[in-house]
C-alpha cells in the first residue's frame, strides 16, 4: 500500500489541469459544439501564467494573465464560429495552431529563448492538509496535501453541476443544442447562451493552464503534451456529466502517473510506458463505440 500512495497522489495532481479543461469543454459540448481548442486554450493559459509570475513575482497576476489569455483565444473563436459561422472544427484547430506557435514567438521575442521560460522563486503553489483525514492510509494520500488548484477544480466540477441541473441558465445552455428554436420563441438569443459556453471554457482552460505551468515553474513549448485532447475524451467517457468527469479524469491521471512510476522499470520498453496515457484513451474511445453500438 506503501507504494500505491504516492502513485495515486501523483494521479490527482495529473488529473488537475485535464479535469478543469473537461468541466469548460463540457459547457460548449452541451451548448452543441465540440471545443476541439482545449489544448491551444491550456497552452495559451500556461505561457501567460508562466510569462506574467515572471514579471511580477505574483501567483495572482500569474493567475489573471492565464485568464485573460485563454478568454482571449476563446472569445476569437466564438466571434468566428457564431458571428462568422466558419466551421467549429476548423476554428478550433486554428486555435491550437495559433497558440502553439504564437507561444514560441512571444518567447523569443519578450525572454529571447526558444521557448523554455523558467519561473526561479521561493515561493511555491500552496499545499493545503486535511485534518485527520492525511493521517488515513491511501485515502489520506488521495484527498489530502494537494495544491489549492486541485481544491479548486473539484469545486467547480460541483459548481458547475448545479449551474448545469438546478438553474435557468443550465436548462437554456442545454436546450441549445437541440431545441434552440424553442428558446428563441420565447424571447430568449440562443448564441447569448453559446458565448457564455466557450467564455466558460476559456475559464477553466485557463486556469488549467496556470496550473501547468506554475506547478512546474516552467514553461515548455507544447508543455500540455495533449491533455486538452485528452480532457475531450473524458467529456465523452464521463456520459457528459460533471460527475463522470471527475471519474474519467482520474482514470487518465492514474495511467499517466502508472507511466511515470513504470519509467524506473528496465524490463519495459520506455516508448511504450511514455505512450500508456494515449494508448488509454484510444483503447477506451474504442471500447465506448462499440459499447455504444451493441
């Protein structure tokens, strides 16, 4: 049991930035678009945590500035999708492409690296103990000495289910995927409830995204190695519900942090633990299809 603690410690902190990019990729999914621009979102909120702790030495200003970067690259995409009615699926790989991209030109030209932007500071992202509970074997290892991103974002999975479920707002956003025409008879602008899903999303990629970065100290060209890809996965494998999310996310955190544990295995090929997290998430993408169709 020992050994399983630290693993399943690692897997919640993995899951972190995938479960926050999941929650804000949900709104847009129930809204009727597939937000394929999760990872330029978290990337774009990494390089503008990383970029502003830099300058100012302040998580919060870290904080703000992957915010504002993410809602930046989110509204763009809204106003292209839904004023311009371009293809969501183009506009979404767009934004990837313009992040990654974008990232490494602003690093040359404001840090003059190729990239790489090191955060060197005392300071660190704050753990937060659970009273009695970090004393309980595993479970202590599994709900407690975490950073207060990870608080946060189970936080806002609940948050989010009650704005989904037990409000007006949550019945309008999912009445636009299908029945916009009956929100629109009732005096009611369907793409207002639109906007506010990619805004949405572009709020919790960015503070996904700040966590990745600040929790390193680092930023790292493509640093978000495909999680936002990932995070679509398990809008899907979580039944597009905020609590199979939170489920489907930590499956995904425990094969990566399993990958991580398994690199100190000479026995296994290094390139196939490296894979295990993507090999995961095709093998249950496959599995769903054809759970679907029996």
């Amino acid at each position: 049991m020992k050994g399983l603690s630290p693993v399943l410690h690692s897997a919640v902190t993995i899951m972190t930035p995938i479960l926050l990019a999941a929650t804000g990729g949900l709104f847009t999914e129930l809204a009727g678009f597939l937000n394929i621009a999760l990872e330029g979102l978290l990337l774009a909120g990494a390089f503008s945590a990383i970029a502003a702790a830099y300058y100012t030495g302040s998580f919060a200003a870290a904080l703000v500035a992957s915010i504002l970067a993410s809602l930046l690259l989110s509204a763009l995409m809204a106003f292209s999708t839904l004023k311009l009615r371009s293809n969501v699926f183009i506009t979404g790989l767009a934004v990837n492409l313009l992040a990654a991209g974008l990232t490494v030109v602003l690093s040359h030209y404001f840090f003059n690296t190729k990239g790489v932007i090191i955060f060197q500071s005392d300071k660190s992202i704050p753990l937060v103990n659970i009273p009695f509970v970090k004393k309980l074997p595993v479970i202590g290892e599994l709900l407690s000495g975490h950073s207060v991103y990870v608080y946060a974002s189970w936080l806002l999975l609940v948050i989010s289910w009650i704005a989904i479920y037990k409000t007006a707002f949550g019945y309008r956003l999912r009445a636009c995927a299908n029945y916009s025409m009956a929100l629109a008879s009732l005096g009611l602008k369907p793409d207002t409830y639109r906007w506010t899903a990619f805004l949405l999303s572009g709020l919790f990629c960015g503070i996904g995204g700040s966590f990745l970065s600040l929790n390193l100290g680092a930023f790292v060209p493509n640093m978000t190695a495909g999680k936002g890809w990932i995070a679509l996965v398990v809008i899907f494998l979580g039944g597009r519900k905020p609590q199979g999310l939170l489920l489907a996310a930590f499956v995904f955190g425990l094969a990566d942090a399993l990958s991580n544990y398994a690199q100190g295995l000479r026995s296994v090929p290094a390139d196939f633990i490296l894979a295990m997290p993507y090999l995961l998430t095709l093998s249950a993408m496959v599995l769903v299809s054809v759970w679907k169709k029996s």
